[in-house]
C-alpha cells in the first residue's frame, strides 16, 4: 500500500490527509501489508509528526519511506519512521529547531522556551537513534538548519 503526505494549498503535516488520524486509518485499512509512505512536505505539527512517526514505527509490516521531493522540519520525523528511507537524487531533507508562534508576557514567553526546548530533545532522540550520531552532533545540526541530500560523500 502507499500512502502519500504531499502537502496541498490547505493541508500540512497535522491538517486533513497529513494528520496522525488520517494515517492510522490508512494503516488499519493496509491491515500489517508492507506500507510505502512518499513524503513531499514543508512540515508542519511536530508532534503530529512524532505522533504519526509512533504509528509508523508500531505497525507490523514493513515500512519504507520515499523522500520524493521534501521532507522538510516535521516531515523529516516522519521519513526517520522507516525501516529504509529512499530519498530521490533531487530531493532535500531539512531540519531546524522547533518553532511556535505566540505572544505574551515574559512568564507565558519563557514557557513556550522552555517547552520549545523540550520538544527539540525529543526531536533529536529520533534523529539519533536513526542515525547512530550522538547528541552534540544532532543538535549542531538542529540548530544550524540544515540541509540534506543523498549524493555521496567525497
């Protein structure tokens, strides 16, 4: 079965057919059959992400990910749920620190610092445990916004 997380003019990870929900549907309807998830995405919800990622990793068949175009921020968790990631030799994978848009006193702004630290950490565990690099490096990444594509190294 293939499922496809292509970001429409309305829908980003998290929103209609890139929601956690839509995705657990999908696969009780692949019933343990192997899963193709083709990911064409800016990003969106980082714990829609996680949580889709979650689903991803539970599921009983095997699951491959397709980095047809992008996978950029929240959509780079979800192409770390796959057993192999197969990325397109044009396409870019991009991660960078998690982001909120708020508003408020000092207090309520040092919250959303401390949340946003939070959320990078558990972030970071997933990039880790797919890559086998340690912390300081996933973090170095993380926080210099990088960008990522598959042509070999020197």
């Amino acid at each position: 079965m293939k499922i496809y997380l292509y970001d429409t003019e309305t829908d980003c990870i998290g929103s209609g057919s890139l929601s956690s929900a839509y995705i657990q549907t999908q696969l009780h309807a692949a019933a343990g059959a192997d899963v193709e998830v083709h990911i064409s995405s800016v990003g969106g919800s980082a714990f829609d992400a996680i949580a889709i990622y979650d689903l991803l990793k539970k599921y009983p068949g095997n699951v491959t990910t397709y980095i047809d175009a992008l996978a950029a921020s929240a959509a780079s968790i979800v192409a770390m749920a796959g057993k192999q990631i197969v990325m397109s030799k044009y396409a870019l994978l991009m991660i960078h620190k998690p982001m909120v848009g708020s508003g408020g006193n000092a207090d309520e702004l040092l919250k959303d610092v401390q949340m946003l630290n939070v959320v990078q950490s558990r972030l970071a565990q997933i990039y880790m445990d797919k890559s086998g690099l340690d912390g300081v490096t996933v973090n170095s990444l993380i926080n210099s916004v990088t960008w990522i594509d598959c042509r070999p190294g020197p």
